[in-house]
C-alpha cells in the first residue's frame, strides 16, 4: 500500500513554563490578555505534522511518501528523513522562503498554547498530486493534514476527481476555518482524523452530527488522550482502543501525529482498525515519554515487549509479522 502524506513541514521552538496558564488568566480581562511567561526550557526540534507522521512511518518500516513544501534550509532536514525511510523526492523547495516554524509553550499541566509562521508552507498549493503518483507508480492513500489551507483544498480535490481515497486530518487548521471549507475537506473522505475537541468543533461549524459525519465519511478516528482511541463507522458497533502503559510524561507534542503514523503503517500492512489503533497507541507513548516530536527511538524488541503487555499476545502476534 503506498500512502502519501500531505502536511506541514516545519522546526519547532518547544518552551516549559513551570506555572499554570489558567492561574495568568483574569475572568473579566479576557478581551485584552497581555502576558509573557518567563520559560525555563527551550529545545530546537524537527516537526511539522506532516514530517512528523512520515517519519513515525519510516520508523515502523512502511516508507510513506512526504508531500509538502520547505525553504532552502530544509536539506539538513530532508537527509534525517531519508535515513529514517521516509521518500522525500516530492517536498517542493521554496526559492524565497524559510521552512515553516512553529513555537509553543507547555505548561504544568501540559496545557499549551502555539503560533505557526506559515513560510514556504504557503507553497504547498503548487503541487500536484498526479505528478507524485506517476513518479511513485500509484498512490492508494493521501493522508491531508494540516498544511497550506489552498493546499489542502486542492489535494482534496484533486483527490476525489482522481479517485483516489483520502484521509482528512485538518487537525490545527480547524481553527481559521468555516463550516463550508471544513465541509468540504471532510465529504468523501475514507477517513476522518481528530480529537475529542475537534470532533465536537468540527460537528459544530458544519451542523452535521455525528450521525450525519459517519454518512460522509468511510470511518472516524477519534483520539481520546489518556483513554486512548475511538474508531466509529456507520451501522457499526465504535472500536475502542485503550493507551499503552507510559513510563513517564516528556512532552505532549506530536503525540496526535505518533498515533496516525502508527495507524496509517497498520493500513500499510493490511492489519485490522484494531491492531492499527493499537500500533498508533503504542506509538503515540514513546513519543509522550520524549522531548520533541522525532526524537524517540523504535527499538522493534523493546517495542513488541511492551504492545505485548499492552494488548495481548494475539494481537502482538498479528503485528510482528510486519514489523520487520
């Protein structure tokens, strides 16, 4: 199965702040917030959710194709992906941009809050997916994360008019768009991404419910942090999936896209929704329990020792075949 993946790519400036950000917040003043939190950590990291689900799948041995847009300072970057079996030959290179950055702020209760500069990201609308498919052979999947909002919608297009099945992740991106464009990014598509908030924001903006979401899409994943994954399909019975045991928690970010990469690998193999949960669990843990979204390592024995204790020997079974 080859599977593209479409979506930011990006450096990330990860800060700490020691405090609560609801403890900085004044009830009454929240139309005029002012603040500055002094952090006491930064770590420089690769990210971008697009790089980040590509590597995650290079990393469990499936090499996805990565489809997005950077600037002339990405070749140290593009060289750490292609070591760690992502395709990066269809990421266009911006002739007057930087790569996209984003900058966020955790804190203690692992609360965040971002901003994303855009850069050469806003060039991911001049690809064309049909160009990716003829240099690869085929594509079976395109993972449509968030991106260039032009971007997105052209891939998604291009996508139903090629028919090529496709999987709506718009995840960040959620928040500067209306209910038409998230209509439309959402209506045909194989699958649907989110979080437990953007399911209930994405019901809200279109005015679907969640029955009316499940007739315009082929299945919904839902993650549900520490209770793991909800996976849903009209006339069918939702399959949930719980988390794998963490040892300690690092960092929350990247762990949404830890999950898909692990997800979208099972697919590759052709294993059940289930077991691809699972795999996108397990995976997701390893990244929570490191600084930064591609800094974990996926020893294979260390890795079916614990999705063993975590699901179970058939299941551990099923997936180590493909785990090679």
């Amino acid at each position: 199965m080859r599977i593209a993946v479409c979506g930011s790519i990006a450096n990330d400036h990860l800060m700490t702040f020691p405090g609560r950000f609801s403890d900085q917040l004044v009830a009454d003043q929240l139309h005029t917030v002012s603040l500055s939190f002094l952090v006491d950590r930064l770590d420089i990291r690769r990210g971008g959710v697009g790089a980040n689900i590509a590597f995650g799948m290079g990393q469990l041995g499936v090499r996805p194709v990565l489809v997005g847009a950077a600037g002339e300072d990405f070749e140290e970057y593009r060289a750490w992906l292609e070591r760690h079996g992502v395709d990066t030959e269809s990421v266009h290179i911006s002739e007057v941009a930087h790569t996209a950055r984003f900058v966020c702020t955790t804190d203690a209760d692992n609360n965040q809050i971002g901003s994303f500069y855009t850069g050469a990201m806003s060039e991911a609308r001049n690809i064309e997916l049909q160009h990716v498919a003829d240099r690869v052979g085929r594509l079976d999947l395109v993972l449509i994360g968030a991106d260039d909002p032009e971007g997105m919608m052209r891939h998604t297009e291009e996508c139903r008019t090629r028919g090529i099945p496709f999987a709506a992740d718009y995840s960040q991106q959620i928040a500067r768009m209306d209910g038409e464009g998230i209509r439309n990014l959402t209506d045909g598509a194989t699958y649907l991404f989110s979080n437990e908030y953007e399911k209930e924001l994405i019901e809200t903006k279109t005015g679907w419910s969640d029955e009316e979401v499940l007739q315009r899409v082929g299945t919904r994943v839902t993650t549900l942090g520490k209770k793991g994954a909800r996976i849903d399909r009209a006339g069918q019975e939702p399959i949930v999936v719980g988390v794998a045991e963490e040892k300690q928690k690092a960092d929350p970010t990247g762990v949404g896209d830890a999950f898909r990469a692990g997800f979208l690998s099972g697919l590759a193999w052709g294993v059940s929704l289930e077991r691809a949960a699972q795999v996108g669990c397990m995976l997701a843990t390893l990244v929570v329990e490191t600084v930064g979204t591609q800094e974990y390592e996926l020893k294979r024995v260390h890795f079916m020792e614990r999705f063993t204790k975590a699901y179970g020997h058939d299941a551990a079974t099923e997936v180590q075949a493909h785990l090679s």
